[in-house]
C-alpha cells in the first residue's frame, strides 16, 4: 500500500523531428492536488485585486456607481430635512396643547425631548376640549380688546423665535462682541449645514476671505450667515425653511483660523450682532 501511494508519473516534451528530450517534468497525486489548489488560489488573489484595488468594480452589477453616491447624499438630505419638518410640528403640537392646558410652552426641540411628555389631544374628551379652546378664545378676545393684537404682521422679539441648530459640533472659538462677533464650530468633513429659522438666501456664493457664503434674511430683522463651506446647496432668491439643508462645511477662504473643516457662524439682530449660543444648542 505504502508503494502504490508513492507512485510517480512523468510527463515528457520531446522534440518531434529529433526525438530529443526538451524536458522532463515527475510528479505524484499530491504534487497534482497541490498544484491546482496553488493556481487556483493565486487566480483568485488576482481577480479579488482587480475589482477591489480598479475602477473595474464599477462594471459588477448592483454596485455603486458615482451616481448612487450622488442619490444617496441627496437621500439624506432629504432624510435630514424631514426629520426637522417632523420635529418642528411635533413642537408646534405640544405647545399647542400646552398652551390649551394653561402650561408653561417649551423653547426648543431640546426641551421638547428633555421634558418628554407629549400629550395628545385625542387623550382628551370633546367636552375638555370644547372648555379649553373657550378659555383660549376668552384670552385671545381680552387681548385684543386692548390692541395687544391690532398688528396682522406682529413680529415676535429674537427671545420669542424658536431656533434650530445650524450644525452639532464643538465650538472651537467662541463669540467676543469686539474681536470675534460669531462662533467657530468644528465638526466632520461633509456635515451638513441647516437653516435656522425660515428665511429667504440673500447671497449665496464665493468671497476672498470667507470662501464659499450664505447668507439668509429672516423674518423680524435677523440674518443668519454661515461662511467658509465646501458646497453650497442653495442660490440667492430661494425660500428655506427652518432646518433645511444649506450647505456642507469646509475650509474654504484666506481668513482661516482652523486646519479642519469648521463653520464660521454669526447671527445678526436689528443690525447687531449677537451671541448664537443664546439661542441656539450646539
């Protein structure tokens, strides 16, 4: 047995003219085994290279192509400004109810999750229903007996205004009236820029000194500007809402005081300059 699982084969080129041996070549079973185990093995080491390390991947169907990166950016945004449309309405809905009760409204979306305790008004009976919407009627009615609302447009003070956060990061340099009227706010490459209030784009473009800018023009004489972006999403002349995706930060401009990207933040108030952090969470 131990003869016939040592057998070897030979495999001879020979010269078909001359007869002559050009090579030689013995093996046995294992030799065989391991040589196609070894081919194969080196075979697939040089197509896994091939469509890991080319553009060759491209051509393997379902795999993301240039265009599927685009889509799927823009998804997200999209994604990121519902979820601000829906934390907007559900702010708006328990201040409502709120306000039905006689309680305190909250300030933010922070305060909406911090407090946790959403109501619904379906909770409540008609008759209670019925009751509070009397007394906020009553109160609307007394208010206006004294001119408290003879202004259709009344404006609300910046105190009154609900602010979204434009980008969570890490304040990097904070506001100084004097030498620096706005705050630095570092955060990973291609974080997106949200609006902070519904507005209209006033400028949205290139400046030497700030890169790439936008600038939005608020109800209730406040400007937002947000400078020194890698892409900006929105032209001048649109309408944004609250929340909604403006720009991705950057590194752009000459005046630049930070290696990584970060957004340079200001926010004006009847032509002054104020302290974002007042009212807005970052």
């Amino acid at each position: 047995m131990a003869k016939k699982n040592s057998k070897l084969y030979r495999l001879t080129l020979n010269d078909d003219t001359s007869h002559k041996r050009i090579r030689l070549w013995r093996f046995s079973k294992a030799g065989i085994i391991i040589g196609v185990i070894s081919a194969a093995v080196i075979l697939f080491g040089i197509f896994y290279s091939l469509i890991a390390f080319t553009p060759l991947r491209v051509s393997i169907p379902g795999y993301p192509d240039a265009h599927f990166k685009q889509g799927a950016i823009e998804n997200a945004l999209k994604v990121d400004s519902l979820e601000n449309e829906m934390l907007r309405w559900t702010l708006y809905a328990e201040n409502l109810a709120r306000v039905l009760a006689g309680e305190e409204s909250l300030s933010g979306t922070d305060s909406l999750i911090a407090a946790n305790t959403t109501k619904f008004l379906e909770d409540l009976s008609r008759e209670e229903i019925s009751r509070r919407d009397s007394i906020l009627r009553t109160t609307v009615a007394r208010e206006e007996q004294f001119g408290v609302g003879s202004d259709k447009s009344r404006t609300l003070p910046i105190e009154g205004m609900h602010f979204f956060t434009p980008l969570k990061g890490v304040i990097s340099r904070p506001y100084d009236r004097v030498l620096h009227p706005a705050i630095d706010i570092t955060a990973p490459a291609k974080s997106v820029v949200s609006a902070v209030l519904d507005g209209t784009v006033i400028f949205s473009g290139w400046t030497d000194d700030a890169g790439y800018s936008i600038i939005l023009q608020h109800e209730g004489n406040v400007i937002s500007c947000y400078k020194h972006n890698q892409t900006l999403l929105r032209k001048e002349g649109e309408k944004v809402t609250a929340g909604t995706p403006i720009s991705l930060i950057g590194n752009t401009g000459t005046d630049q005081l930070h290696k990584e990207d970060y957004l340079h933040f200001e926010l004006w108030y009847e032509g002054e300059a104020v302290d974002p952090t007042k009212y807005c969470k970052f």
